[in-house]
C-alpha cells in the first residue's frame, strides 16, 4: 500500500540521484 509506493519512490530516487550524481562527477573529471 502506501509503505511499499513509498518504498519503491524512495528506491527510484536513491537509484536516479545516484546515477545524476556519477555523470556530473564524470563531467567534471
């Protein structure tokens, strides 16, 4: 229910935020 779409956003947005973080570090060397 609300625990799991919960869940599942927080996991969606660790993932996404990571990945956004490896390409400005990648950009900026």
């Amino acid at each position: 229910a609300a625990w799991a779409f919960d869940h599942i956003t927080q996991s969606y947005l660790v993932r996404y935020i990571d990945t956004i973080s490896m390409g400005i570090g990648a950009c900026l060397g």
